[in-house]
C-alpha cells in the first residue's frame, strides 16, 4: 500500500508555503537534493528490487510515482503538492505516517524540497540531463548547504547521484601549499615538529623529551632495517650530533637489509604469496621473482611513480626490460583458480574484480569492489567509474614469459635443487603401502582396485607439484600481456606467451554488471579512470585499444596532479614508523575510513614527495630526523592522558611489539644462525612437525608434506624470503599476527593474546634458539682469557639479546635460574628425536568412495642436517638456554620504545 511507501526519511515537520521554483531551478533541486534523498532512503523498499517492492510502489521513475502502488492512488499530483499523497504522507496527516519511525521522520527543509518540486510540475531530468547538471554544480564546488555532489552520470534505471559532505571528499581534493608554521617549532628545523608541535600546543600539552641514545638506535635500526643494531653500535652510537646522527641514518637506508625490511610492508598490502590459493592451492614456481624486485626496488630508492608504472604496465611501456616484465606480477598476487569444474567467465570476471579492487586499495586508498553492484553509498564512485577501471584490465592475459635471469638475483641451490627434482621425477612420485612392513599398514586389508585408481591419481598430481618445483629453476616470470580473450586454467604448470598472431584481435568487451552478476550485463562502457580526480581540470582520456591501457592508467595515477597517489604512500610511510598513520585506514581515504590527525602536514610531506622526485628514502630521512619521531616513549603525561587518550598528537611515541618477522629475525641474529644471503628461491625453515605433517588438499588429492630445507643456512635466511603457502601458514608467525595473503593489509592487528606467549615459550622454534644462543654464549666466553663463569655467560647474552648488561638484581635473578635448571637437567638426560623419513596417507577415492592408502616418502629428510639439539650439549649448556628462553621473552626484547 502506499502507506508502506516510503521506507527511511529523516526527522519532524509541519505544513509550511514555499516559493515557486523556476524551470531549471525545479529540476536542478531535484537532481542535487531530492533524487539523492529518495534513493538514500527509499530504494530499500521502493527502488531496488522489483520483485519485491513495498506495496507495488516504485519510485524510480516519474511515471511509477504517478501510477501509485497496490491502491492505484498517484503519489503526486503535478503543481499540487498540498493534494499528493506523498506530502501528506511524510507530513504525517490524515492517518497518513511515512516512515513509521518517529527518529525517522522527514526535517521541515527536506519537506519543502518535496513541496517545491511538486508545486514546480515535479519535473524529472533524463539521464543525460542530469548528468549535466551535477557537472554544473561540482563547477560551482558546493552546493548552497555546501555538500559536494557526484560528478557523473549513470545507466538508465540505476540511481547514479549522490551527495557528500565536503569533509568526507578530503582525499578527492587537490594537494595543498601548507605554510609551514615555524613558529612553533621548538628549536627544530625539520617542517614536521612545527606541524606536530601547533596542534599540541593547541591542546596546552607538552611533548615529552628524546630518547635516550640506546632506545632511539634501537627504534631507528629495526624501523630501517627490521633488524636490532649491534653491541658495538650501540656502545658507539652518539645523537650529539646531528650531521652524525644524519649519517648513521644514511647508512642505515644503504643496507641490503633496508630493502628487505621495506619490502614486508608493500608485500603485506599486495597480497604476496608463493602459491595460488582456493582449492587448488598450485605453486606458483616464479613469483619469487616478483618478491626480490621489491627489494630490490627499495634499496636502489626506485622512484614510486616509476615504480607504480612498472607494475601496472611494465610489459607496455617497455617489453624488452626484464624487471619490467617481472613488475606486473603485482597483475596476478591475488590467489585465482580455473578448473575443468569451473566456469571460464566466472573466474576471469573474479580476476577482474580482484585486480580492479587491488588497484583501488593499493594505490588509491580506496575500496573499489562497493561500487560492482551499485553506486558507492559513502564515495563520489559510481558504479559506472567501477566497470571503467574494470574495463582498463580487460586485455590482461596471463603469461609465464621467458625472462633471463639477472646478475644481481640470486641463483643460490639452482643446481643441487634441480638435481633434486629429475631423481624424484625418475622414480614413482607415489610409492606402494605394500613396500611397508605389515605391522604399519594402518589397516590388515584394504579394496586392491581402489587402492590402485585412488593411487594412480595421486601420483598424477604428485607429477605436476614436481613440474611445479622443476619450473622453479626456468628463466621465467610470473607476468602479462594485452591480448584477446585466451583460456586458462590453473592446472597448467606454464602458460606460454603465445605467437605475436594469436595476440592480435579485440579485447572482451565490458559491460556494467546488474547487481554485479555476469548473468545480468547492461550497458558496455569504455576503459576510463576515477571521474571525480580530474588532470588538469579535464576529464582523463583512457584509450580503448587493446594495448596501451594500463599505460595511461599508470600515468593518471603517477600524474602530480592526482591528489591520490603521492597521499596513499606517504600515509603508509608514516604508519610504519608510527605505528598508526596520519589518515588511520591507509586503504580507505573514503567517507566510512578516519580522517587525517595532521591534514596540512600530510599534504605537505605528500608535496615535498612528489617535489624530491618520489623518492621514498628522503621521506624516511624527513620523519626519522624529527623530533616527534626521536621521542621518548614513556607514559602519557596527565594533561595527554586526559586530553588524547589514543596519542594522536604524538605527544609520545607510540611503543610497538616487533612484527612476526622481527622476532624471529633477531632470534636468530642473537644465536648466530642467521643467514644474511638476500634473494632466491623461497626459504622453507622448520615450522611445528604436526602443522607440517597435515593433509593439505589439492583437488582430487593432497599436496606434498611440507619438508623443511636440509641445511640450517637454507633454513635460517630471514622472514621475507620463507616460501608464503596460502593454504599451510607457519604457526610462529601466524599467531605474531603476520597477515595472511589473501586480503590487503594495511595494518596489521596489534594483539597480545596467550597463545603468544605459549609460543615464545614453549614452541621448539623458540627453545632451539635459545640453545643456540647458549652454545655461542659458551663457546665465545671459553674462548681466549675471559674465564668460562656463568655470570660471564649471562652477561653476553644479555648483550646478545638485548644490547646492554644486566643491572645487579637481574644478575641476580638469572644466576638463581641457571642454577636451578643447572640441577635439573643433570638429573635428566634429554632424549633424542628422530624426523619421519615417510608418511602415511589416508584418502576416499571420489568415484568408489572406498578408502585407499600410500606412502609418501620424506626425501629430504633422508640428507637433512639438523639444527643444535639438547643431546648434542652438556647439562651447562641446556641451563644457559633455559636463561637464553627467558631472555627471549622479556618485554624488552619483544618490543620497541
């Protein structure tokens, strides 16, 4: 009924005249004010589906409302608002209450405008009018309650005007020129502390002072390189001096280990893994390729607009450049799969949805995928401008190219893992259960033709996870090319660039989705970026040929012009090193995300970064050079305690515990296991043996057992290097909050929960450093005159491990500790584990549905050199270790200040 009609207006009323509205005037107020309030609130009921609307009434167009609902009853009666039954209705007369809720009830100004159109002969503007007029308003900036309105036009039958409050569209508007407002910079001469220190002193607080040396080497060391400064950096390191301090700073960004410690938090938001995810979670043998030209990125301070351009387009711009080619695997980080059981359309519509949003978030700050089924409900983007973005990636193909390898990568274990491969590929991958002893088949008889079929299954896949691992040795990069519409599927091991001929044609075509579902396309539209972020005041022209897209995509996001861009990054840089970034959600600038702390300062970094020709390391140098950065970190003093609770004036600097990554970094830097080769092929460290041990499916069968590497050097390269498996996460890491790899993080989660604490204990990753640590501790203090005390011993662990020596009562304390377990692991001798040489497996044949078994062999296991275990030490040094463990789980260890 039409009582029903209306679902979600706002607020009181009373009957009030109002002027007259020329034409232009009716139908601009309609456009800008009216139609985006009934869409806001009424579509619910009466706009979105048609199989279902409230009471038969659709107010989608001038001629529903004037056929009324299920009475039949026109809802306006054109020029006579005071007899149409839509006033009466929000008005809430004649038994008539429209919405229901009195919260809800229409303002006396959103009443008028109802009146007014009415009165005006309740014109209703074509699309393309429409269109025009928003255009003629956003010229005009602000309407007159100064709320911005869209930009742009829709399809016919969608709702395609919005309006927003101008604080919402802070990220949409241009970079602007901060005066730096030196006067309140304390002495400083770095632009930041002016800008941090007006805002505390607007809030009458005072900052606390520096750090003292020790703790700012710590926190300038592990921010830059993700690893702890040594004894010997420590003891000389002086923040006296500021052309010195500005020197420990630039050698500190010239280090391999900045690269790899920058690369985490851009792999983090790009979603990199080594393998392809879902069901078929396939190794993906070349994408560790793309990881090393992160690093690589950073430490040579690649600029960031070059180094957007070669990710978006590098195969465009210049396909005879390798790194180029390699670039644009950032294309493909998102996890994909296409089976014989899939529907080809449906996962290349998934892939484009996926590379439109990762785009969106990773360069723009803004989730792209809310507009696929209508327009954005918070952000200035239609619907139309999500299916342009779209239509930029409809040429992307996949491809495995044939790219040589680089001087500079790092071809280390090639020839041995290669030789490893071909024996496993000579012999049956899937062994016999019958090869066992009797005593450990794991049931006394099983159906012999099951077991044979389900074998032979497992064996066929066990064949392409070794082709997998044999490609991994190929001059090859997980890349991309523009070309027509190709057939893929995830179960090819290598998707071959095809001849020049078969890369010739059309791009498939893009069509807006209803409802954002492949089975319902409306209208095409042609390849075309954000409308609301305009070049030089000109909408951007995107061209729809096959090749060259990306191109111009890459350009409009690296133009100086694009508010954007430059944003994005220097937000991610600054939350690195704050912990928290200026605009709280790096991968939403949007309406629903937390606005800027600092907005003038950020836009003033975002300049100078664009001005010092994107350079990433002078932004580092301007934010570690600061004074708000060299804060002390103790508590929050009363005034900020009471004034900014959650620190967002940086009166303090905000402590952090060291990442995953961190904390087995310097675990093993501490025990001197660490192995400081960059690159290569992933790294595959010991992780729980029954995580390992765990079937993992693989479509129709299960992947191979997760075998650590057989030498520790293969095992202890840092975090960043360790093969990243979708579908088998490394439970040390998981549970330290390393994000997992199919979601964009743009911050990872600061929890502290028990199970972490168990970890840092208890694991055995945790306790085999710890005795590593103990047997250098040892063997470096017998070595010379320096006599072989336990209290020597402590004390260099406490070097070790936490850069200082121990204070008297911690002396103390842990003399006490190795003492006691001195006494207990006398008395116990430790027993020897040996690791499985095979494993059993257990499956159902998907046609029979009968059980069959096989033996999985263990081969590197069979050649592995473990790490130091407590049968290989004395009862000494299994005490130091237990000393060593404690140590590990300080505070102090686990957190920066």
């Amino acid at each position: 009924m039409i009582r029903r009609m209306l679902c979600c207006l706002l607020l009181l009323t009373e009957f009030t005249v109002v002027e007259a509205l020329e034409p232009e005037d009716s139908e601009r107020l309609f456009v800008t004010k009216l139609q985006p309030l009934l869409i806001s609130k009424c579509g619910g009921c009466h706009g979105e589906d048609t199989e279902d609307l409230k009471g038969q009434f659709d107010m989608r167009s001038r001629a529903a409302m004037l056929a009324g609902g299920e009475s039949e009853t026109p809802a306006i009666v054109p020029g006579k608002a005071a007899e149409s039954l839509l006033v009466k209705a929000i008005e809430w007369r004649e038994g008539w209450e429209m919405p229901p809720k009195e919260n809800d009830r229409l303002t006396t100004q959103q009443i008028d405008w109802v009146r007014q159109w009415i009165d005006a002969g309740a014109p209703w503007p074509t699309d393309k009018a429409a269109a025009e007029i928003m255009r003629a308003a956003a010229d005009s900036a602000t309407d007159a309650d100064g709320v911005l309105v869209s930009t742009s036009g829709g399809t016919t039958d969608s709702w395609t005007t919005r309006r927003y409050a101008p604080e919402d569209l802070w990220a949409y508007q241009p970079l602007q020129d901060s005066e730096v407002p030196w006067e309140f910079a304390n002495g400083s001469t770095n632009p930041i502390d002016a800008f941090i220190n007006r805002e505390l002193a607007a809030a009458e607080m005072e900052p606390l002072p520096p750090a003292d040396d020790a703790t700012l080497l710590r926190r300038l060391t592990y921010d830059l390189t993700g690893l702890p400064p040594t004894a010997a950096e420590l003891a000389s390191f002086d923040t006296s001096s500021a052309a010195a301090y500005r020197r420990r700073v630039e050698e500190l960004l010239a280090r391999p280990q900045y690269g790899e410690r920058w690369a985490q938090h851009w792999l983090d938001v790009v979603r990199y893994a080594d393998t392809a995810g879902f069901a078929n979670d396939h190794l993906r043998p070349h994408a560790w390729r793309y990881r090393d030209y992160v690093i690589r990125a950073f430490n040579n301070d690649k600029p960031y607009d070059q180094f957007i351009r070669e990710q978006i387009a590098g195969d465009e711009i210049d396909p005879s450049n390798p790194e180029h080619l390699i670039a644009v695997g950032f294309l493909r980080m998102g996890p994909w799969e296409h089976t014989a059981m899939s529907v080809p359309a449906v996962t290349r519509q998934q892939f484009l949805d996926d590379v439109t949003n990762s785009v969106g978030v990773t360069f723009l700050g803004h989730e792209l995928r809310c507009a696929k089924c209508h327009d954005h409900k918070f952000d200035p983007i239609p619907t139309r401008d999500y299916y342009g973005m779209q239509a930029i990636f409809s040429p992307v193909q996949f491809t495995d190219r044939d790219v040589p390898f680089l001087p500079e990568e790092n071809l280390a274990g090639f020839e041995s893992g290669r030789q490893r491969i071909a024996s496993l590929q000579q012999v049956p991958g899937v062994q016999s259960l019958r090869t066992l002893p009797k005593a450990e088949w794991p049931v006394e008889s099983f159906d012999e033709d099951t077991d044979q079929k389900g074998r032979d299954k497992v064996r066929r896949k066990r064949t392409q996870a070794l082709e997998r691992e044999a490609a991994r040795f190929l001059p090859r990069a997980m890349s991309v090319y523009s070309g027509p519409p190709r057939p893929y599927s995830s179960n090819q091991t290598h998707h071959p660039l095809p001849p020049r001929a078969k890369r010739q044609g059309n791009a498939e075509p893009t069509h807006i989705l209803t409802g954002g579902s492949i089975e319902t396309p409306a209208e095409a539209v042609q390849p075309a970026v954000l409308s609301v972020v305009r070049i030089d005041d000109e909408p951007f022209k995107v061209p729809d040929s096959l090749v060259g897209r990306r191109a111009a995509l890459a350009e409009w996001l690296t133009a100086g012009e694009n508010p954007l861009t430059a944003r994005v990054m220097v937000n991610r840089v600054w939350q690195a090193h704050f912990g928290t970034a200026l605009a709280g959600n790096p991968n939403n600038f949007g309406a629903t995300g937390k606005k800027p702390t600092h907005p003038e300062l950020l836009d003033f970094l975002a300049k100078e970064f664009v001005r010092h020709g994107w350079s990433i390391k002078k932004l580092h140098e301007r934010i570690v050079t600061s004074d708000a950065w060299r804060r002390s970190s103790g508590p929050l003093p009363d005034a900020a305690a009471t004034r900014d609770p959650e620190n967002r004036l940086l009166s303090v600097f905000p402590p952090r515990r060291l990442t995953a990554e961190e904390l087995r970094d310097t675990m093993l830097m501490a025990s001197g296991e660490l192995n400081l080769q960059g690159g290569g092929l992933p790294a595959r460290p010991e992780i729980h043996l029954e995580v390992a041990m765990q079937p993992r499916h693989i479509m129709g069968s299960v992947a191979p057992a997760y075998q650590a590497a057989a030498t520790p050097a293969q095992r202890h390269q840092r975090t960043v290097y360790t093969e990243r498996i979708r579908t088998l996460r490394d439970p040390l890491l998981e549970v330290f909050n390393q994000p997992g790899p199919d979601v964009s993080c743009e911050r990872r989660d600061a929890s502290t929960i028990t199970p972490q604490a168990f970890t840092l204990l208890n694991s055995q990753n945790s306790f085999d450093r710890a005795l590593a640590l103990a047997d250098r501790v040892r063997r470096y203090c017998e070595e010379g005159p320096r006599a072989a005390k336990p209290a020597r011993q402590i004390a260099q662990a406490f070097l070790w491990t936490l850069g200082r020596q121990p204070t008297d009562a911690e002396a103390t304390a842990c003399l006490a500790h190795f003492q006691a377990m001195l006494a207990v692991h006398q008395q116990t001798a430790p027993t020897k584990t040996e690791l499985p040489m095979h494993v059993v497996r257990e499956m159902v044949e998907e046609m029979t549905g009968l059980t069959f078994y096989w033996v999985e062999d263990l081969d590197l296991y069979h050649h592995f050199t473990p790490d130091l275990k407590p049968t290989d030490v004395d009862a000494a040094t299994r005490a130091l270790a237990e000393v060593a463990l404690v140590l590990f789980n300080s505070n102090e260890f686990a957190y920066l200040y």
